[in-house]
C-alpha cells in the first residue's frame, strides 16, 4: 500500500532512500534547508554535491518548507547528520504539534549526540512526545548510497522495541535489490552503526599508511571486539554484533572508497592534516564526533578500547599515527576474547 513519507535530508543517503520510495510507488517529500539543493532536485533532477551522475525519478519532489514536507505523513524518515537531529526534531514537533499528526519515526543516521552521548532515537523520543509519533524504528546495516542508487543487491536491519514498526519499515523499503531484516535490539543496532565509523578510520589511516590486508583484517576484528565490549556493556545483545548492523556494515565501512570515515583515515594516514581533510570532505565524517563520544563514554565505564583511544588520541591530541600503531602493537600480551565473554546463549 503507497504511503505519504516525508525525508528530512537530502545528502547522499536520504535523496537515494527517498528515490527507493519513490520506486516503490509511495509519496515522497524530501525536506532540505538548502533551496539551491531542492530547485536542482526538482528542475533537473540531478543532486550532483552528494550523488554524481545520477538522475532521480522525476517524481521525486524537494522542499525547504518544513510544514509542506510534513503534511499528511505518515512516515518521517529522518536522515540528517547526528549534530543536527535533535535541532530538526523539535522542528517536526512544532509542526506536528499543529496538525495533530502522529506518523511512524525512522532514522537512518549513524552516531552519538556529544556531551549527552545519547543515541538518535533517545533523542528523537525526547524531542517528538509519544503522542505525536508511533514507534521509532531505526534502519541500518551495509549500504552505501552509491550502490543502492544503481541496484546493487543491498540487505540492511530495521530496529526497533516495537516489532510490528520494525515490519512496516520492512514492507516500505523491501524490493528486488534492497532486502530488509527486523530487529528488537535497537540499542545495539544504533551503537554498531555509530561506532564502526570510528574503526573506518583506522582502516583508512592503515591504508594512508602503506599497511596491506593482514593490518586491515586486524584492525576489523579487534575493532568489532571493541564495538561489542562497549555495546554488550550498555545492554546489548551480543548477536546483534555478528549481524548486518554490525560485522556486515564495518566491513563495508572498512574496505570501501565510498565510506567519508575511511576516505578521511586514509588522507590523515597519508599525513594531511585534520582541518584539510575536513574541508576536502564537504560532508559531514560522523567518525570524527563519534570518537569523541565513544571515548568519553569508554572511561567512564573504565571499559578498555585501546583502538578508539589511539584514533581519539591522534584527532583530538595531535599524536603521530605511526607512534600510536606502534603503541597498538607492542601492547602487553593478552588473550583473545572467546565467545563465553559476551555471554552467548547455549543455543546459539
């Protein structure tokens, strides 16, 4: 059945997800406040800062107006940067406030809000009253923009507490090339989104570095033993983990030239310099905050992240990164995490 979808974002990531709509014959609205951005959307149907070479269907229309993205939806797919979430959520209260709407909420992005460390549905829950949404239903997993643009067989995760939200995300985005799996833990599917960019900037800066695969096999492994220390830690189902949200979307992050957070490893890795590599970017490296936030949240609950410390250690306190690989490496001897650590269940 068509539904009325409003998209707030249109980086690479929320125009593609609102054309998959589209292509799966709903009714989109995809909300930008850049009006250069949506009059080039909706006169030649192109959004080449984000997606180059690319034509959207000519269905697809763009808005700045807020209120005109919201009318009668819904759903509310939000897919803006973390640092702007709640900044856009309070905007989507206001107005369903005023309307007395209540749609189905679903994000698509990835990170931590700085400071509060708070996941993105934490803040959208505080931000949007129960009255004025269904669930929130968080949707994840192994994809770039690039490629789901072209059709490239892409299967990523809808999370949510609330598993019949899960499975209308589901029937939304299914299709021929994009498959959708449900998910309960939605705290685990959000802290694996957010903390496998930080490990993609590791891979890169291996990379920028002249390491080969051993180091990058390396770096993956004990970076998902870090991701799912600190996860299992703050509640998580250690399964999710091994899933699409977790092992399948950082080895897509760490061994693609899509990923902004490896592109941004690699350029340091090669020696530029963090406000060069920033500024080279044009779009946001959600990494970048995330390593704050993870570290942060790391030494409070005294949990040991010797990966995320060197990365944090490098972007915020100027270290070397060669000095820091080699601190990784000549670390005291320790034993490899076995599955007993994470508390499996018997039938797993």
């Amino acid at each position: 059945m068509s539904k009325k979808v409003a998209v707030l974002g249109a980086g690479s990531w929320g125009s593609v997800l609102a054309n998959v709509l589209i292509e799966n014959q709903n009714q989109v609205e995809l909300w930008t406040y850049k009006a250069p951005q949506a009059d080039e959307i909706n006169s030649q149907h192109t959004n080449n800062k984000y997606i180059k070479d690319y034509h959207f269907s000519e269905k697809l229309h763009a808005t700045t107006d807020m209120n005109e993205a919201l009318k009668d939806a819904e759903v509310v797919l939000f897919v803006v940067p973390t640092k702007a979430i709640r900044e856009v959520a309070v905007q989507v209260c206001d107005v369903l406030r005023s309307t007395n709407n209540a749609p189905l909420i679903v994000h698509a992005s990835k990170g931590l809000e700085l400071k509060t460390y708070k996941r993105i549905s934490e803040i959208i829950d505080e931000e949007i009253p129960s009255g004025y949404r269904q669930g929130i239903v968080a949707l994840s997993g192994p994809s770039h923009a690039e490629e789901v643009a072209h059709h490239d067989l892409t299967l990523i995760t809808a999370a949510s507490e609330d598993l019949e939200c899960a499975k209308e995300v589901q029937s939304l985005f299914m299709n021929e090339y994009l498959r959708i799996y449900t998910n309960p833990d939605l705290l685990g599917v959000e802290l694996g989104a957010a903390f496998k960019n930080i490990i993609a900037l590791g891979a890169g800066a291996l990379h920028g570095l002249g390491y080969g695969d051993d180091a990058k096999a390396a770096l993956m492994t004990r970076g998902l033993a870090e991701i799912s220390r600190i996860g299992v830690a703050f509640g998580a189902d250690p399964l999710t983990f091994i899933g699409l949200s977790g092992v399948g979307d950082l080895i897509v992050t760490c061994t693609s030239v899509h990923s902004r957070n490896w592109r941004a490893g690699d350029q340091l890795g090669a020696g530029k310099k963090l406000p060069d590599v920033i500024a080279d970017m044009g779009m946001v490296i959600e990494g970048i905050n995330t390593t704050q936030a993870a570290y942060e949240l790391a030494q409070q609950k005294q949990i040991d992240m010797p990966i995320t410390t060197a990365i944090y250690n490098v972007l915020y306190q100027g270290a070397d990164i060669k000095e820091e690989v080699g601190g990784l490496m000549t670390r005291e001897g320790k034993s490899e995490e076995s599955a007993s650590t994470f508390n499996f269940t018997e039938q797993n």
